[in-house]
C-alpha cells in the first residue's frame, strides 16, 4: 500500500497556527496535500501531529466522509502499528505542496527518492541534506525504516528520522527543476502571506476556462470573483446545481408561453450558474459526476431552447430549424470536449456568444434569423 504521512508540527510565521492548518481554498493547506498526494496515487493518508487539535479531527472526518483512508498518528509508537514494512510511505512536509504530476514522474524514474533543492540563501529553513542540497519536503520511502526509528533520538521528528534514514541508505535524490519552480509546480508555504499567494495561484489554475471569448473573459472572472464566498458553504455544490435546474425549468415555461428574450436570458444565467458548479468542483477536487449528470444541464439547455425555436418557427420550418439547432449542439459538444491544448490556440464562439447573437436578432423580432446567424458562427 502506498500511504502518504503529513507532517503537521510546524507553524506558521507570526502566526502561533499550524501551517497545514491555514485556511486556503475550500478548505485548509493539509486538506490540499492530501488531495495531491492521493492524485500521485496514495490509498491513505496520515497526518502526524503530536496535539490533537479540533481543526485536524474535522479534516479526517471530512476526509473519510469521501471515502479516503485518513488517521492521524501522535507518535512513533502509532506509526510502527499504522505502517507495515512492505508499505510505500510518501513524506510530504508542512506546508509543501507538489503536483501530482512532478510525484508521479518521480514514481516512474525510481520506487523510492528524495526531492532535494540546490541549497541557497533564501532556503535556509529548508532541512539541509548536506552541503549542496537540503530537502525539498518531499519522498518515497520504504516502510522498512520505520521500524529503525528505534536507533535513532527520541526528540527526532519522525519525517526528518525517516529522511535520515533513508539518505542513509543512499535512496536516489531527484531534483526540482527550474520549470517545475517557475511553474508553481512546487511550493512551501511558512507565512500566511504565502499561503494566500498559493491560493490565488490555484484559484486561477483550477477555474481557468476552456473554451472561448465568453469563458475567458466573463465566466472566469466571474467565477473567481464569486467562488469565495461559496466554497466554504457545504450545501453550496447541491444549491448550484438546484439553481441550474430552476434556470433551465423556467426558461422551457417561457418558451412555452412564448417569450424567447426571456428564455434565453434565463439560459444564459443558468450556463453561468453551471460554471460556477464546475469552478467549485475543480477547486474542491470532487470526482466529476458520471455522464448522465454531467449531460443532464446541457439537455435541459438545448431542450428548452428547443422549445423556444418551435414556438418562433413557421410550421413548415419547425423540422428544418430543430435540425439546425440539433447540429449546433452536437458541434458544440465536440468543441468544448477538445484537449485543453486545442481550446488554447483555437477559440470557438460557444453557447453564451451564441445565444447573446439570437437576443440580440430578437429584440429586432427576428428570432429565428439569430438562430441561422448563430449557425453561421459556430
């Protein structure tokens, strides 16, 4: 089993916190480096702090409530019961954050490593490894060691005995790249002024749309404007998701009574209220949804904007005008699942732009002829 082992001793500058305890995102630091280390492939995680603090419980709760294996251990003692030998254990330190796809490369060069950083001025409160490389906060190792934590000094902290340990037994050093520095791809975090640094960086990653011209320069913003006052909220994901289906709902009874401005006004907030679901599970790292959920908003979308055409069309229209709809929504749905590559270089006018072009063919009553013109630019 590959278990991750969180080091929650240290504190933040200034502060008299726990690093990993600091808010950030939808939850806290430690929250953040258990979602990385899962991604890099750990089946469990374990927090070592010798307090029992309320904030940590809470976080092994949340974390069990999604189905994660998550303890926390206070001693040596607990971890020689928690880890057996044939373990893979990955040392994660306070307030280090490394994508999961730097610890994934790692995994493939080496089963057990170290992370090290050239040694530097400005890293001199990083663990010196000796005296041209200090520890990057990061390693694989074997859960043989733990069983060696015996021979070494009762006041040691358990990760840097470990780290010890295995420098000791000459398990390979893998350095930072530049790329990976430069990138954000590697992080610690000591001072709060750092950790909201941190956030702001993930917020942009994790929220920066696909797509083109509506989701770069509307819906993002947007979204990062507004999922910090939602993420922190438990029921926030369900009451989006609950919003969507209104929007969608009353868009169909307005294209049922014959408003089409108004039903694609409502549709346009509901394809707003959907991206903000998106942001938050992007930023919460929830498992994305099966099919069927992901496909069931975009259906209520076309459906009722059906309903809408329908009710514009003449009736020798009404086949020919479905048809053009039916086309643009099988389009869309293959450029929005491009690879994220492809929606950089390629920006395509998507659902919003679209539909913002038939409001705007409408107010001059020629509904249908914004839907030919929406044809047209998709």
């Amino acid at each position: 089993m590959k278990i991750a082992l969180i080091s929650m001793t240290k504190e933040l500058d200034g502060s008299g916190g726990p690093v990993g305890l600091a808010p950030m995102l939808s939850r806290c630091v430690a929250a953040e480096q258990a979602r990385f280390a899962i991604a890099a492939g750990a089946q469990k995680i374990l927090f070592f702090s010798q307090a029992m603090s309320g904030g940590l419980v809470k976080l092994v709760d949340e974390l069990r409530g999604q189905g994660i294996a998550a303890d926390i251990t206070r001693s040596r003692d607990d971890l020689v019961v928690m880890i057996a030998p044939q373990d893979d254990l990955l040392l994660i330190d306070d307030g280090v954050l490394c994508v999961s796809e730097t610890l994934a490369e790692y995994n493939e060069s080496s089963r057990f490593w170290v992370q090290v950083l050239d040694d530097a001025p400005q890293r001199e409160k990083l663990e010196r490894i000796d005296l041209q490389h200090r520890w990057a906060g990061t390693a694989m190792v074997s859960g043989e060691l733990v069983a060696q934590l015996d021979a070494l000094p009762e006041d040691w902290d358990p990760l840097s005995a470990l780290l010890r340990l295995a420098i000791q037994n000459d398990v390979p050093r893998v350095g930072l790249s530049a790329s990976d520095l430069e990138s954000g791809n590697w992080r610690q975090l000591q001072s709060m002024a750092e950790v909201k640094r941190a956030e702001l960086a993930l917020l942009s990653e994790r929220t920066d749309q696909r797509g083109g011209f509506f989701s770069r320069w509307v819906l993002t913003p947007l979204i990062q404007r507004f999922l910090p006052l939602l993420w922190h909220r438990d029921e926030a994901g369900l009451g989006l998701g609950v919003g969507t289906f209104l929007m969608h709902l009353l868009a169909m009874v307005g294209a049922y009574a014959d408003f089409p401005i108004i039903t694609c006004l409502l549709l346009l907030l509901g394809w707003i209220i959907m991206g903000l679901q998106s942001g938050l599970r992007r930023i919460r790292m929830d498992p994305e949804p099966g099919l069927l959920l992901l496909s069931l908003p975009y259906v209520g979308f076309v459906f009722a904007l059906g309903m809408a055409v329908m009710g514009a069309s003449y009736p020798a229209s009404i086949l020919p005008n479905i048809v053009i709809l039916a086309l643009i929504a099988v389009l869309q749905a293959y450029l929005s699942h491009r690879p994220a590559k492809e929606h950089r270089t390629a920006p395509y006018a998507e659902w919003p732009l679209l539909i913002v072009m038939v409001i705007v063919f409408a107010l001059g009553g020629q509904f249908i002829w914004g839907l030919y013109a929406a044809a047209l630019v998709s």
